[in-house]
C-alpha cells in the first residue's frame, strides 16, 4: 500500500480554529442528504424555516438553531448519531482509543453498529477500520484506509493521528514494513492522548520486532510492559509476550520460543491466532518435533500472510505434498517474486521446480505482458544459476532475449 498520501496530509496538517468548517459539516451533510433524497430547498424547508435560511445551513453561513435542527433532520432522515459524530468528532476518538486499549469489544462493536447505520465520512470510516482490525478482517480494512488516504488538511487532528496509527497497525499486520517505519517517524510525539500515545508506543515495538532491530525492541518492550502493569492491561501484556516470542524465534531460541508461548493465557486479540500457529509451527519444526508442527501449520490457510514463510515445511512434513503445492501456486500468482526468493535462499529445490511447473505460475505467466515474463524468468534465472544450473540457465537466457527481440519488433 502506497502511504505518501498519508504522510503529506500529515505534513500539512495544521491547526484549526473553532470557527473552522470542514468538508464534514451539518450543512454539507443536509445539502448532500437532500440531493440524494431529490428534493428542493422548497419542499425541505416547507414549515419549518425559511428556504433562504436552509440555504444559510446548506452553505454553513450560519448554524440552525435546536429546533429547526430537529425537524430538518427528521424530514431528510438524518439521525443523531451523525450529528453527534460531526460536533465531537474528537471525543469520539479518544472513546475509540480507550476501546481498543482495553480491549472492550462491547464498546466497539456499539459504536462500529452506528457507523453502519450513518452516512460515511470519516469519523464513521476511522471506526469501521478499527473494528475490522480488531476482529481480523484486514481486506475490509485496506478497502477503507485506501478510500481514505486523501486526508484533508482541515481534518481534526485526532481523526488524522488515530487514522495514522491504524494505518500502521495494517501495514504491521501485512509485513508492510517499509511504510511503518515512515509513519512513525512522522506521527512522533503527535498524540492527543496518552492511551494513543502507547498504542503507537507499542506499534513500535512491534515494528522493531519484525524488523529485526532486536535492541530498540527489548527496550521498547521494557516501557510499554511497566506502563500495561500500572493499567492492569494483563491481556496485552499476552500479546507482547507473543511478539517477544517471535523476535526470540529471529534469535534462534527456539526452545526459549515453545516456553513462552506455552506460557500464554491467550487472549490478545487482532492477528494473533494466525501469529501464535506461526511461531509454534516454527518452532516445533526447528526443534524436530514435525509432527507437533504440523497441526500449527495446518491451521494456517493460504490467506494468512504467514503462509508463504511455511509453505516449504508443509511440503516437506505433508503426505499430500500435491495438494501443497497446488495451495502454494495458488497464493503464488499475487507474491511470485516472494515465492522465489524465499525458495532460493532456503534451498528448497524440489518445491521450486514444482513451482515454477505448476498450472497456476504458468497461467500467471501467459496472461501478462512482455514486461512482467521477463522479469519472471530473471527470477527463475537466478535460481538456476545459485543451484548451479547453468545449462538451464543459458536456455532461459536466449528465452528473455528472445522476448526483448520481439518486444522491439526485431
């Protein structure tokens, strides 16, 4: 996912006044309301106001008083939620960051239910990515993250700084891991709250965490364990323990690993199921107990993003290594750059070749562009030739040129 659009709303984010009007007003929602519903400023103001005065609240020269609100809402069907989103927009927010702090799921799903029921903007679209985060249905998420990277300027800076930190959470989530690094640099210290404050503090660990930075890591770890202690937050004192576990398996110690997640009382929440089954599966294989692996890996189906890191050992564990290799060239046509370089560094040959065979690569191959061939077979290329395959090399060699050739219309 692309983030710069991201970054420069946040760059140019900037205070507002409160006598500010953004994009999401009471009379941008009205006027909106009405056209969808076809109806003049004559028949919307009839009885209740003045059509000049509706026109007045449509352009957001003045503000309608309690009652005239009231009745305009009932006749074009807006509720009060809406109102109330568009007003505290910032209260909102910080219920939103206390939910996911503390796990409260009652509160969340309340406040996702009226999001549903309202028309979009992006208060309700902030609530929806939190709760599909939350419940772990991370495509709904990136739907609406991507509908909502042009952030306006105006936007209240509590909207924007949760919005930045799932947006981070997503990208962590996805091993996007290049685009975090940028978000938390930009949001450093932009908090409106101190519950935000350590959801981005241990966003970071987590980021650390996956990328290696074993250091930053534990020490990011030392603070956001003693802050969850004060809260009494014991639930995601599991999920960092789980995340520990993970840099533990970077480390190499994997029986360190097994004690650990045996340990866990397992609550967390977001990700975690597909991440514990990961470890375990790692784990276990590592320390030869495949057979223990096995039922971890097997909970792992080809839609988790932890798939292609166990593809290799299925296959190797699996009495049904047809049916392995059938899933991996499936989930292979979105990540075949991945596949190979992941196959090449683990030496894994017989998987490769069936791979590279396999009905899947070969359709992905055919449907797309010179372009695209070409740099599939420089992938392919490179495998043959760090397995010392040099003949089939040379062939795949002439096979690009000869693509190039065409290409020019040599």
């Amino acid at each position: 996912m692309n983030i710069n659009k991201l970054l420069v709303a946040v760059k140019k984010e900037t205070e507002r006044t409160s006598k500010e009007i953004t994009s999401y007003t009471i009379g941008a929602l009205a006027r909106k309301r009405r056209l969808e519903k076809r109806l003049t400023l004559s028949e919307v103001s009839k009885n209740i106001c003045s059509i000049s005065y509706l026109s007045k609240i449509e352009s957001n020269k003045i503000v309608p008083n309690k009652r005239c609100l009231e009745l305009l809402m009932e006749r074009i069907d807006i509720s009060k939620w809406e109102i109330y989103a568009l007003e505290n927009c910032d209260s909102i927010m910080k219920e939103l960051v206390n939910a996911l702090l503390y796990g409260n799921t009652q509160k969340l799903k309340e406040m996702f239910d009226d999001a549903l029921t309202t028309d979009n903007n992006q208060c309700t679209d902030i609530i929806k990515i939190a709760y599909y985060l939350y419940i772990n249905d991370l495509s709904s998420a990136e739907a609406l993250i991507s509908e909502n990277l042009n952030i306006p300027v105006s936007m209240s800076k509590s909207i924007l700084y949760v919005f930045n930190y799932l947006a981070g959470l997503y990208l962590t989530l996805t091993n996007e891991l290049d685009e975090v690094e940028k978000i938390l640099k930009k949001s450093k210290e932009a908090y409106f709250s101190d519950e935000l404050s350590l959801l981005f503090q241990e966003l970071s660990f987590i980021y650390y965490v996956k990328s290696g930075r074993s250091i930053l890591a534990k020490k990011a770890l030392d603070y956001i364990v003693n802050e969850y202690k004060n809260r009494m937050l014991f639930y995601r004192l599991e999920r960092c323990n789980l995340y520990y576990s993970y840099l533990l398996l970077n480390e190499g110690e994997y029986e360190e690993v097994i004690t650990v997640c045996d340990n866990l009382l397992y609550s967390s929440k977001i990700c975690d199921y597909e991440l514990y089954n990961y470890i375990m599966a790692k784990a276990l294989y590592l320390t030869d107990k495949k057979m223990s692996a096995l039922q971890y890996i097997n909970e792992l189906d080809t839609s988790s993003v932890y798939y292609p890191f166990i593809a290799d050992i299925k296959y190797e564990i699996s009495n049904e290594k047809d049916k392995v290799i059938e899933e991996m060239s499936e989930v292979s046509i979105k990540g075949y750059t991945f596949f190979i370089e992941y196959f090449m560094k683990n030496k894994s040959g017989t998987l490769t070749r069936n791979f590279f065979e396999g009905k899947p690569y070969m359709a992905y191959y055919n449907s797309n562009d010179n372009y695209v061939r070409i740099e599939m077979l420089r992938k392919e290329r490179d495998y043959l030739i760090s397995n010392k395959k040099y003949r089939d090399a040379i062939y795949l060699t002439k096979r690009i040129e000869k693509i190039k050739n065409k290409s020019l219309g040599l």
